[in-house]
C-alpha cells in the first residue's frame, strides 16, 4: 500500500488556508499543518491530518515539526500581520534572520522565512499552483463597464503597478481620474474606506499583483470582506488584475455586488 504524502500548509489568516487544505485533500495527501499563533482561525485544526500552532518567531520549531512529520513539499497561505511578526518571541533562528535583513518590510521578512524552509530541504510551492481555479479571469465579472469607468480602472491599475514597484501596496481608490488613496500599511480595506471617504459615492477600486510578486507567500486577494469596506463607502467598482488576483468567497460576493450595484472587472 502506497504511503499518503504529506504537504505541509503554514497558516495565517483569513479563508486561504481553508482553500488551500481542500485542495491538498483533493490530492489525496495529508494536511500537515502549522497555525501561526495569534492569526489562523482555530476551526483549521478540525480539518487538518496534523496540526500545530506555533509563534511566527519560532523558526526552529517549525522546521523541527515538519521534519518530524515527514513533510518535503509545503505551501503559504493566509495573512500575517506586521503586529504577529513583530510582536511575539524569536527563537534564536529567527533573530538571526532578521539580523541579516537590511530592510525588513512584510516582503523581506516572508521571503527570508521562504528561504529558510527551503535551506532546510522544503521546497515552498506557489500559491496559485494550489488555488488556480480562483483566479480572476480577465475580462467583466459582474456588470458592464462603461468607457468613463474604464478609464479610471485603466489609471488605478497603471498607479497600483507603480506602488508596487516602490513596494508599497497593490491597491489604490479613483474617482474620475483623481487618485483618492494609495494602500499604505493599513492594508486594502482601509485603504478603501480612506479613499471613499475622500472622493464620495462611486469611488473605483483597483487591486493588482506587485511586478515581482513572489507567488510563494503573497498573492493578492479579494473577497468579501473587500466588497463590505466598498458598500461602506458605497464605492461601486472592483478591478482586479487577471490571471493574478485571487477572487475567493464567490458566492457571497455575488450575492453582495448584485444588492449593491457593484461592478467587478478583471484587466
């Protein structure tokens, strides 16, 4: 009888890691699990071969669990606040890898988690080779995008590209051709409520991978909670980058864009 292969999932926040462990089910391996403290939702433990929460600064034993529990292939997935990095204990591993950082933004610090697994015989697969099937496809969504809308999307995605670039955030708000917001630390739905704020009704949202996006640990995401913060401020357009952005929650998120008028469209 063939062995089940394990694949190990470190877990933070939010749904993906949900989506993430159906998809190792649906391979017919073992979910071997790590909860990051103070971010994953409990319930993933129900649905989990193995499970373990562990503080994101406790390097060493999460590279002594899943050594332990057999684990060579393993994936990223869920957010992980600044304040978790940051705000819990670091074993002596972990220091050491911040130490060699010059910078240490959300970026730096994950990829120097990425390449510590992997240093330690893991090989960190991408997200998207486990959630391909909730990738936007390009083109409407929900709606029809009208040319004046089309060109506020067109402006929020050249000006999300560029925060990217500088390693800022991959969403910014516009509203007949003003820059409204630029997501900064506080993250897309802040960055929503900022911006519709400013502008008023009708506000267009756009979301986009950074240009080099690593797709091992940081893909990025709308979903339910990113359409709540545009009814918020009655912000009325979505646009996502195809093939790039994750679009997750779709039921929900139907449910919500057709009450509230809102359009989604994939560029």
């Amino acid at each position: 009888m063939v062995e089940e292969k394990s694949i190990g999932l470190v877990a933070g926040r939010d749904q993906l890691p949900f989506l993430v462990l159906a998809e190792i089910k649906k391979r017919k391996a073992k979910g071997i699990v790590i909860g990051l403290k103070g971010e994953v939702d409990p319930k993933l433990a129900e649905e989990a071969a193995v499970y373990r929460e562990i503080e994101v600064g406790q390097m060493q034993e999460m590279v002594d669990f899943f050594h332990q529990e057999n684990v060579i292939e393993m994936v990223m997935a869920g957010k992980v606040t600044k304040e978790t990095i940051f705000g819990g204990k670091f074993d002596l591993k972990f220091r050491q890898l911040l130490q060699g950082l010059p910078v240490k933004n959300d970026d730096a610090v994950l990829l120097a988690v990425v390449n510590e697994f992997e240093q330690n015989g893991f090989q960190v697969a991408k997200q998207t080779e486990y959630l391909q099937n909730f990738l936007a496809p390009s083109g409407p969504i929900c709606g029809e995008i009208t040319p004046e809308e089309m060109a506020d999307l067109r402006l929020g995605y050249r000006m999300a590209k560029a925060s990217g670039d500088l390693d800022f955030g991959q969403s910014i708000v516009v509203k007949q051709g003003v820059v409204l917001a630029v997501e900064a630390i506080e993250g897309t739905d802040e960055a929503i409520i900022r911006g519709g704020k400013l502008g008023g009704p009708g506000a267009v949202v756009v979301k986009v991978s950074k240009p080099k996006q690593d797709e091992r640990f940081d893909v990025p995401t709308v979903g339910k909670t990113t359409i709540e913060s545009m009814i918020k401020v009655n912000a009325k357009i979505l646009g996502v980058e195809a093939g790039k952005t994750l679009l997750i929650e779709r039921e929900e998120v139907e449910v919500l864009v057709k009450d509230y008028q809102i359009k989604i469209f994939a560029l």
